[in-house]
C-alpha cells in the first residue's frame, strides 16, 4: 500500500485480516485510511461500520453506513438491504426503535428475502412485545429458508414465548438445542439468541 496505495484488493485483504482478528480498533484506522485514498468504494464504509458499531461510536457507524448507500448503484439491491440491516442494528443499539423499525422495512422493501433483517426485526419487535403477530410471520419465513438454523429457531421459539404459546415455545426452543453447533463458541454474539 506504500508502494500502490489505491490498490483496491490489497485494503481489502487488510481489512478481512483485522477483520478475522477482531481487532476493530485497527479495522476503524484501516478502513479511514482507505477511505482517504479511495472514497468511492462503498465496501470500505460497509467495514468502518462494523468497526465503529463494535466501538459503540454509533453516530460514526450510521454515517458511515449512509455515506455506502449513496454510493451504491441502484441495481444493488442486495447490497442496499444490508446497510439498510445495519442502520437498523445500530439505532436499535442507540435505542431509536421506531428508526430501526423504519430501516429494517426499507431493507425488507429492498431485498424482501433477506432473512437477516427478518430474524433480526422479529426478534426486536418481540423483545419490545410489538406486533407480535408480523413477528411470527418474519420468523416463520427464516424457518422455511433455514429450518435447521437455531438462531432462527431460538428467535421463533421466544416469540412464540413471548405470545404465551408456552408449548411451541418449548417445541421450538429444543430444536434449537438440538441443533446448535457444538464447536460454536458460547462467547460468540450471534445475533438476536439467548441460547
């Protein structure tokens, strides 16, 4: 980089490297010094979010991810949705619910079969016991795509909890269990799982 410093697949090797490491503070000073460099590549403020959301810099994350969607083509459908996912994730995080809610429709406007936002808006609807019904329905399609997935499975479980359907809830719940990885570190934030 010292040497081609607008060598796009090279910030973009460090940035995956830091990224595997967890190291978010080296991810944030990467991913600035690219954007310097190179500030049309929408993929460099894809990671600075992540790294500023891991930060708890929330206002930095959301500007980061607003500043990607105006860069992204139009027929990017599928890239929209999730920085539309991650603007949502982080105002649930800022605690702006309605925001979140709003975000999580646009990228489910954007890209209705993306089952991340899905899982993640039903999960926040049930844990503010919301529209428990739209909840049910978004964690149903997570099922169908990935019937064996136990974060959706957990996620369907609590709503159905969260309804008072004790039995399902507990139906759910042990698939879940059942078929959790057991190399997965516990430690690990899975998004939206108690398990």
């Amino acid at each position: 980089l010292t040497i081609n410093p607008k060598n796009v697949q090279t910030w973009m090797q460090l940035i995956q490297l830091r990224l595997q490491e967890q190291n978010m503070e080296e991810l944030q000073k990467i991913t600035d010094r690219a954007i310097v460099v190179l500030p049309d590549i929408h993929q460099y403020y894809f990671y600075k979010g992540i790294a500023e959301t891991q930060l708890k810099n929330y206002q930095a994350a959301l500007d980061a991810n607003n500043k990607a969607l105006s860069l992204v083509k139009e027929e990017e459908k599928l890239v929209k949705s999730d920085y539309y996912a991650q603007i949502g994730d982080v105002y649930y995080k800022m605690d702006s619910t309605e925001l979140a809610f709003s975000a999580y429709e646009q990228a489910l406007q954007v890209n209705p079969a993306n089952i991340y936002v899905m899982n993640n808006y039903a999960y926040y609807l049930s844990e503010k016991n919301q529209n428990l019904k739209k909840a049910e329905s978004l964690s149903a399609k997570t099922i169908e795509k990935e019937p064996k997935n136990s974060t959706y499975l957990d996620t369907y479980a609590w709503i159905f909890y969260q309804q008072g359907n004790y039995s399902l809830a507990k139906f759910y719940m042990e698939r879940a269990i059942d078929n959790m990885d057991k190399k997965q570190d516990p430690g690990v934030d899975r998004k939206s799982t108690r398990l």
